[in-house]
C-alpha cells in the first residue's frame, strides 16, 4: 500500500503556511480503500486550484502546515514521498492534529476580528434614537431653506397626558351634545391606538390595510374582526380608498378618537335597548336608528370643537409643563442652522396666542430670533394649493392687521394665512431648496411634496418605540424568516409536472401565529409599518413622500450642514432572490453575443453622444442657477389640481390622493428624479 503526498513549493525566503495544491492522502488496508478528506488551501498568488481527484470532497475549513526554507534560485520544487502503511496512519494523525490547531486559531481569529470590527461599526455608527432615516437621497447643503410645522414637530407633547386631555373632553362634550352618561366611563388606553388606521364608514369597522388597500386585520369595535368576516364585508379584502366611505387617522391628535370610535361602537353593539341592523350598518333602538357613520360624524364634529373651541390649548398654555417635552436641543439646532447661513421659518396652522407661548417655553422669550420668516394659521393643506392671502399680525392683541400683505415677507414680522406660490415668489426660492419637516403625513410631507417638489423631512414620534421593538424582538423575527424559507423549501422543487400537493398548513398556522406575537410586542393593533412581513398603507406613504424621516427633527443636530443623506440601493424582487454568482442558463441561443450589453452600450455612446450629454441621476442634481429667480410654483400652477373644499376641514383624509397617481413633477429645469 502506498500513499502519496504532494506538495507544491513555490520560490520563497520566507515560512510558508499556506499550500498552493490540495492534499490527497489515500490508504488502503488489505480489500478496503479509505478517502480522506483533502486539505485545501491556496497561495495568494495562486489563480486556482489543483484538483487531483474529482471524487474527493473538497474541506476548505481544514488546514495543513509546510514549512520549508528554500534559497531563492527561481525554481519549484516538487517532493514526492512513500510510506509504509505505518507511518501513513502516523502521518495521518499527525495531519489531523495540525489541522485542528490551524482550523481553532482561525475561529479565534475570526471571532476577535468580528468584535472589533462591531466595535467600530457601532463606534461610528449614532445612536438609533437620534438617527435620521433616508428614502432618497438628500445633500443638506443643497438646501437654503428649512421650514417646520409646530406641533408635533418643533413641539413634542407629552403622552399619554395629551391624550387623556383630549379624550375626556371629547367624551364629556358627546354627553352634553345627548349622548348617554354611561359613556364618561370611558377610559383611554394608550397601548391601543397607532397611527394611519383606515375607520370605513358603512360597517363601522376600523381597518389596517396596505399600500394597495389590501385589508391586512380589522377590528369592530373592541372585537377583533376574523378572515371570514372580512371577506364577507370587504370582497376579496379589498377596500379602494374613497372619501365616501373612508377616513384616514393618520394624525397624533386623531389617538383619543381612535380608541373613543371603537369604544362607542362597543358600547351601542352592546345595549340590550339597541339591536344591529341586518345590514350590519348601525344600530336601532326603538325608532331611533343610528348608522355607525353617523355615530364618527358626531364624533368627528366634537374632535374638531375640542381643538378649536374648547379649553383644551387653553390648559396646556396655562401648564406647558405638563403637557410639552422641553427638548434642550432645540436652540442649538436652529441656531447652527442659523450660523451656516440656512433661512428658517416657521409655517403651522396654530393661531398666534398659542404658537407665542409654545415657541416661549422650548426656546425663550426671543424665540423670533431663531427664525426669518413667522406663518400661523396658514390653513394647510390648503396653503400648498391656492392658499389665502397674507397679512400681519398685531403680536401685541393677536388681531390681523388691515390690508393685505403685498410687500416682501420681512424677518421679526408675523404673517398669517397665505400661499405656498406667494411665499416662493417673495422667499425667491425653488422647491428643491426647501426642506419641510412636519408630522403630518397628509398636510405637511405630501402636499409640499405633491404640489411643489420641496423636499421632505417627516417626524415619527412611534420611531422610538418601533425601534425598541425592531431590536428586542430579534428573535420573534429571525423565526419568521426560518418559518418562510420552510415554506419556500417545500414548493422549491416543484413544477408544472407535480400532482401532489404539500401539506403546509402547520407552516402557514405558525407563520399567523408569529405574525399575532409580533403585533402584541407593539401593541393592541400592531406596528405603525407593518403586520408580519407586510407593510401598512402608512409606511407605504412615508416611503413615497418622505425623503427622510426620524423620531425627531432635532436629530439632524448630529448631522453636519454638508452632510450627504444617501438612500440604500432598492432591490427588485428578481434582483434580491437571484445571487450574482448564479448562472444564467438560457433556453435558447439568443443571447449569446460577442459583446455584452455593456460594451456595446459604452462603444455606442463614445460614438453618439457628447462629454455634455447624459442621463440625469441624484448625485448629479441640477447646478444650474440661471432660472432660480423663477419661482417653480408658477411652472407647476398648470399642473397641479387644486384641492377639494373638504381638505381643510378633513386634513386626514387623503382620499383625494388616488394609489396610483406619481408625484406631480415640477418645471422640467428642476425636476426630481429621486421623488
């Protein structure tokens, strides 16, 4: 019996520790022929490997040592050596030993390396609470001017204090318009609302759909609704968007009466003096007959009354404290914003007595100061339509001025109402040079961006809790991931010949059981983005019209005025499950060229087109200044429908916005491509 080494020994002056050629070790005891496993390694000047045995299977995790010192006439040497059958299974011995020194040092290797190469990552990397999350890229020093919404933006509020404020007035208001007293039992509960719930009138069920209204759960009243009752209402549990049957609660002030619609719903289903209606519209007591429509109408009518009427602001200016988070980075932000030569204004729908005494407590009495031009109750949505007119405010009574404001907007002054083509006209800026940073999905980051391009910042206040959720259940996600791909192992290999069809229901029965777990982690209705592996329809808005959103817009003190918010590369279905190594093996003929696409394409352009000439991307955004003295709101006046006379009065309902209308391109110079 004999076994052979082999050992490929290039010119070196140094120890090797690295074999440039597999090693076959085969030994044969009487009948019996035993294959070992090869040890694998490669030069890092070596092209490829040798392989002497195609049978063998191929172990790069194993490693054999050669240590040779040779001197250096440019030769290599080739050694061949024969062992009895002895000292084969010494050597072989001896091989494995080796092997398992290398192979336990590498992983110790490789364990410290992964530390301190998380180190750094995290080292560099801001805190996740403070970060600023990018959908398409956003260069800061591009922008000249930056404008902020107040409430929920620039002023954080309290929860839930906020929000027990608002909903016990609400309740106490629906008692006094003659509903029951019972109903002042009501108490709000802060784990059960999220945001960008879709309440659907005719039923009266509050909905969780997609971006594409699809219907991903539903509850009726306090009672979770099941997938036979959803399909039985909703056809195919699809629910197009429609201001006729629908109202988005996409807003923070819209928590209280999430909760309070669905506790009052409970609540008539619920009374022996009341029955549903067959049609499962209302209910009847007796001759009176209330629709659930009807019920969110008197609700909506009290909401509106308890913000705008009532002693709700009034409280919260007499104890700010109470209600407002005083974040201390605020002036420090709006003052280096200041310093880089950025133009700050302020644009909220809040009246003057109350925006004066919000801007007070977070930033002082010289609050004015940190911002050029002051806009309250600017009517958004409206304002980025037709708008009003603007005119001063007396900040000493909080009256208007007389007269329309026609002059330039000058700093120090308070205005009030106007428009979006107005103020670009006297602000003398393109759309792309302003960031918006607002909470409101609707009013704030899709009109601005819709109607007149500005880029968009949006505040999700949730982020934080999202986050906490995102890292802690780890685990709950890491399943849902294994439970899928079980799932996709099951129909991998099979095909159009298959007559029997896997059994998968226990996958799918543990797929919706993580789906529930995963929802309850963030609360009663789930994640504000998602049910399971799918997006709600919120998180598809705020991929569409945000630029970059965070928890905070003071998060952006972290970021320098020059920083480059780069979006990540999105991937294509076709492009994430396929792997670059894969190989594509076509039916037919057809594609084999010559040259690839590539090459031709870059032989062509050297031949047709000029250094000048080239298609547009992010990075390369438009440099040219001889057009900014136009304004973009005039160029994009033809274009741009104006809104509905229920915009102002139902900022949450977007049902004006069909799902698959694009954003409304600015003048052709300034458009954007990463919108």
């Amino acid at each position: 019996m004999r076994m052979l080494l082999f050992i490929n020994i290039p010119q070196l002056s140094i120890i090797k520790m690295i074999l440039s050629s597999s090693l076959t070790i085969s030994i044969a005891c009487d009948t019996q022929f035993l294959c070992l496993h090869r040890f694998f390694f490669v030069f890092p000047s070596a092209n490829k490997t040798r392989q002497w045995e195609e049978t063998h299977f191929v172990s790069p995790l194993f490693f054999c040592c050669a240590f040779s010192f040779f001197p250096e006439r440019g030769l290599t040497e080739k050694l061949f050596f024969s062992f009895n059958k002895c000292s084969s299974l010494c050597l072989l011995f001896l091989c494995f030993l080796i092997s398992y020194i290398i192979f336990s040092i590498e992983i110790f290797i490789s364990y410290r390396l992964n530390r301190i190469m998380s180190a750094d990552r995290s080292f560099y990397k801001r805190n996740p609470s403070e970060r600023v999350f990018v959908n398409r890229s956003l260069r800061l020093e591009k922008i000249t001017h930056f404008g902020f919404d107040m409430d929920y933006t620039l002023i954080q509020y309290k929860t839930p204090d906020m929000e027990y404020l608002a909903f016990n007035m609400a309740v106490q208001r629906l008692v006094d318009t003659g509903y029951p007293e019972e109903i002042l039992n009501f108490k709000y509960d802060p784990i059960f609302p999220v945001r960008g719930l879709w309440f659907e009138f005719q039923y009266g069920n509050l909905l969780k759909v997609d971006g594409f209204g699809n219907i991903l759960g539903g509850i009726h009243g306090l009672r979770f609704l099941k997938n036979h009752e959803i399909e039985e209402m909703y056809p195919n549990k699809y629910l197009p968007l429609s201001d006729s049957r629908v109202y988005v609660l996409n807003t923070l002030f819209n928590m209280p009466e999430t909760h309070l619609i669905c506790q009052l719903i409970d609540f008539f289903d619920k009374q022996d003096n009341y029955a549903q209606l067959t049609d499962k519209t209302g209910v009847k007591g007796g001759e009176v007959m209330m629709s659930y429509k009807s019920i969110f109408q008197d609700l909506r009518r009290v909401i509106d009354w308890v913000h705008v009427e009532s002693t709700m602001k009034k409280q919260v200016m007499d104890d700010p404290e109470k209600y407002v988070i005083r974040d201390e980075r605020a002036p420090r932000f709006l003052s280096q914003l200041r310093e880089h030569g950025k133009k700050t204004f302020l644009l909220t729908n809040s009246d003057w007595a109350y925006t004066n005494v919000m801007m007070k407590f977070i930033l002082g009495d010289d609050w004015k100061k940190y911002f050029n031009i002051i806009v309250v109750d600017s009517c958004k949505p409206r304002w980025f339509a037709e708008g009003t007119v603007f005119r001063e405010v007396n900040i000493e009574t909080g009256s208007y001025k007389l007269g329309i404001h026609t002059g330039p907007l000058r700093e120090g002054v308070v205005y009030s109402g106007g428009s979006c083509d107005a103020f670009q006209k006297m602000m003398k800026c393109r759309g792309k040079e302003v960031l918006y940073v607002g909470d409101h999905i609707f009013g704030d980051v899709l009109r601005s961006k819709k109607s007149r391009g500005w880029r968009t910042f949006l505040v999700v206040p949730e982020l934080v809790n999202e986050l906490t959720v995102w890292t802690d259940s780890k685990p709950l996600f890491d399943e849902m991931g294994r439970m899928e791909s079980s799932l996709a192992d099951i129909y991998k290999n099979l095909d159009g010949a298959s007559r029997h069809k896997p059994v998968v229901k226990d996958i799918v029965d543990q797929i919706r059981k993580l789906t529930n777990q995963m929802d309850e982690e963030y609360g009663c209705l789930g994640s504000l983005f998602r049910t399971g592996g799918r997006t709600t329809f919120f998180a598809a808005q705020v991929e569409r019209y945000a630029d970059v959103y965070a928890s905070s817009c003071y998060n952006l003190v972290h970021y320098p005025s020059f920083y480059y918010f780069r979006a990540p590369m999105k991937c294509m279905p076709h492009e994430l499950t396929v792997d670059h190594a894969s190989t594509l093996r076509s039916r037919s003929n057809t594609l084999e060229r010559q040259q690839s696409v590539g090459q031709q394409v870059r032989g062509w352009n050297k031949k047709t087109l000029n250094d000048q000439e080239t298609f547009c991307h992010e990075e390369e955004e438009d440099e040219d200044q001889t057009n900014s003295s136009s304004s973009d709101g005039e160029a994009t006046k033809r274009e741009r429908t104006k809104s509905g006379s229920d915009e102002s009065s139902n900022a949450g309902d977007i049902s004006a916005e069909p799902l698959h209308q694009d954003v409304v391109t600015p003048a052709p110079a300034f458009v954007d491509h990463t919108a």
